[in-house]
C-alpha cells in the first residue's frame, strides 16, 4: 500500500491489448489499492522514525516508564507542556485523539444529556454520545467562498443561538473539520468561547499542520477558558496513525478528566518517543505540508475547469469536491478499477459529494488526470 507499482503486462490470449489496456496506455495505475480515503499519510514519517525503530532496546519494550518518578505522566506530556508553556499536568495524552473524545465524553456526558456537534463533520462525532445515553444537537455549516474558492464557514451566530436553547454539557468544534476543510475564524472562535464558558467545550485539531502551525492561541485560551479541551494527535500532520498517540491540553476545571485519562504504569513508550522525534523534525513536516499547499491549488483549478464539480478550500490533507449526480457512480467505478480509493461519502449532510486524501505529488497528479480522463471518455463537458 502507499507507492506505486508498476503494473504487469497483459494481453489476451491472441496476443491484442484489450480495450481497456488501449485507453489506459503509457499510465501507470497501482497494482494494489491506493487508499486516498482515511486521511492517512502518503509519505509516511520523517526518516529518523524508523532510525530510531531500528534499534528499539528490551527496556523500551519489556519496562514501563518510570517517567512518574520524575513527578510527571510522561516525558512526552512534559515536552509538550514546555513547548507551549503549560504546567504539565494540563497536557493530557491518549490512544490517538478519538480517544481523547471518547474519554470527554465519558467523562462528562450521562444518560439524557446532549452534545453539539456540527452537522457537516467526521461520522464518529454523531456515534459517540450515544455510548453513554446522550443525544446529538447538530448545529449546521454554511457555505461561502475564500479566495475565490467556495469554502464552508462556521455560522457562529446560530451556534450560540443552538447552545442557549438546547444547554448541552458537551460543545465540539473541528478546525480544521473533517470533511469540510474550513477552519474556524479566530473572531468567531473567541465569540464562541465565550458564550460557552462554563460548558465542557473540546476543539478538535486533529489536522492542525497542514496550512497553518499558529500555536499562539493555546495557552491564553486554556488559561482564559477553564473548561475548554484543545485536542491534537500524531497520526495526521506527523504521519504517525499506526502508533495511535494524541494529546491535548486541558482548562483548569477539568480535572476529572486530567485525572482519568491519566495512566499510572505510564503510556505506550514507543509511541512516546517517536512522538518527540517528530516534534523535533517539524521542518521536515512543513515541507511535505508545502507539496501539499501547492497540490491543493492544482486540484481545485482543475475541479473548477469540470462541468458541475464543486471543490471546496480545505486547510487539511484532504479536500472535499461536490460531485455532478449524472456521473458520480460511473466516477466511482472506474476509479476502483483502476485501485484509486477515495471517499465517496453517503451520509445525510453529504449525498453527492467525495473527500480525496492527498497523497504524493504524482499520486495526486494520477487521480485528478484520472478523473479528467474518465470524464473525457464519457464526454461530460
Ligand atoms: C476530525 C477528526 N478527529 C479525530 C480523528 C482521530 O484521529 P486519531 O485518533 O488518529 O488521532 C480523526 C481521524 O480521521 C478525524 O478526522
């Protein structure tokens, strides 16, 4: 999975390239699938990853940490917390920042409460609740352009309006959202918070990297909001989703979930390290985010050149493109075909619309000549 591969030569028995072959001459489709669908790294991580995989020892593996000794939950919780300027105990660390979601909402949600979530957002939000007998409010997106581009942005004004009349103990707010791509606006965000002062509130920052590094924000928020809960992870920006390791920073009221997502023989010492060494290479990172940058440019320029495909401005490794109804289904199919997996989605707030996860530069190229190609071929123009 992940590279390209030279795809075998084969002709029919006598000895003529098939239709198919014809039309796909001189281009190079993957012999296994391309999984462009779960916002997964393509590149994978920085090369000192595997350095220090190589010579992993039997302490890191057989030993738990005794980081606690040090008074704190893990070198790597400390790290954080110096980088930011935070007191370590409000820097929190999890199985990957599902998990952290997971444990707000087991921390603070019982059966009957609800939680506010955005109606156009990852799936898991909606499914989460439920695990503890609390129910959804949605509040929904709307759509805009940003730089020409069409963009979906927070409507503050009827979120506030959602959240006084509903009193839900849980807010979540994605930037950027999955699959949106857009960001909350840092008025906006500041307005928000404001109203939800005194009500858990979790932004989740899952593919905070990709487009912007602005970090300034977090301790003044964390000390200004006390019961607001900043999550981040190492599987997006960092390339790291196999090691399942998130972290986020918690306000100063709450401490129940400080404390229960505390782990006393220590976390996943691996992880941990490799944690660090991505922090310590972030260069490397932004130089992969720049490809990305200028591969999200050429993707909606050639999205906006098709007959009735709508992309959509996104400040993450994917992007979500509207496809027309008439060819969505034809689109899908022979991409398959050819191993190219993206993310047709089919849930209430998005019917006819796919996210691509970005993948290399000639991955990327590949798909959209791709789709330029199948449209071509069924003359859809
Ligand atoms: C918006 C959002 N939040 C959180 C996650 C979970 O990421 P992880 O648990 O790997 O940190 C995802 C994964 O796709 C996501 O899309």
């Amino acid at each position: 999975m992940g590279k390209d591969k030279k795809k075998t030569k084969k002709t029919s028995i006598s000895g003529k390239k098939s239709k198919e072959q014809k039309k796909n001459k001189g281009v190079k489709y993957p012999k296994e699938p391309l999984f462009l669908d779960r916002n997964e790294s393509q590149t994978g991580p920085v090369p000192e990853v595997y350095k220090f995989l190589k010579k992993v020892d039997m302490e890191l593996l057989s030993w738990y940490s005794r980081d606690f000794m040090l008074g704190i939950k893990s070198r790597l919780s400390k790290r954080i917390a110096d980088d930011y300027g935070f007191d370590e105990k409000h820097v929190l660390l999890s199985y990957g920042s599902e998990d952290l979601l997971k444990q707000i909402i087991h921390c603070y949600v019982n059966p009957g409460d609800k939680i506010l979530i955005p109606r156009e957002a990852w799936w898991y939000y909606k499914k989460v609740a439920s695990e503890r007998g609390g129910t959804n409010v949605e509040y929904p997106m709307k759509k805009g352009t940003m730089d020409g581009i069409p963009y979906y942005l927070y409507d503050v004004d009827t979120m506030i309006q959602i959240y006084n009349d509903t009193k839900p103990k849980v807010v979540v707010i994605a930037s950027p959202n999955n699959p949106t791509g857009n960001r909350i606006d840092s008025k906006d965000l500041k307005r928000f918070l404001d109203a939800t002062k005194d009500t858990v509130t979790m932004i989740d920052e899952a593919y905070w990297g990709f487009g912007s590094t602005e970090n300034e924000y977090v301790k003044p928020y964390i000390d200004e909001y006390p019961n607001l809960v900043i999550c981040r992870t190492f599987s997006k920006f960092f390339a790291l989703a196999g090691f399942r390791i998130g972290f986020a920073f918690a306000g100063k009221n709450l401490d129940v979930l400080i404390n229960f997502t505390t782990r006393y023989l220590g976390y996943n010492r691996v992880s941990e390290k490799l944690g660090e060494i991505a922090l310590d290479n972030i260069d490397w990172y932004l130089k992969i985010g720049k490809q990305y940058e200028k591969d999200k440019e050429m993707m909606y320029r050639t999205f906006l050149n098709l007959k009735g495909f709508v992309p959509f401005r996104s400040f993450a490794n994917f992007m979500l493109v509207d496809i027309p109804v008439e060819i969505r289904a034809g689109l899908k199919k022979y991409l398959d075909e050819r191993n190219l997996k993206i993310k047709f989605l089919d849930e209430d707030a998005f019917r006819t619309e796919a996210r691509i996860s970005l993948g290399t530069k000639e991955q990327n190229k590949l798909l959209m000549d791709t789709i330029v190609k199948y449209c071509k071929e069924v003359d859809w123009k």
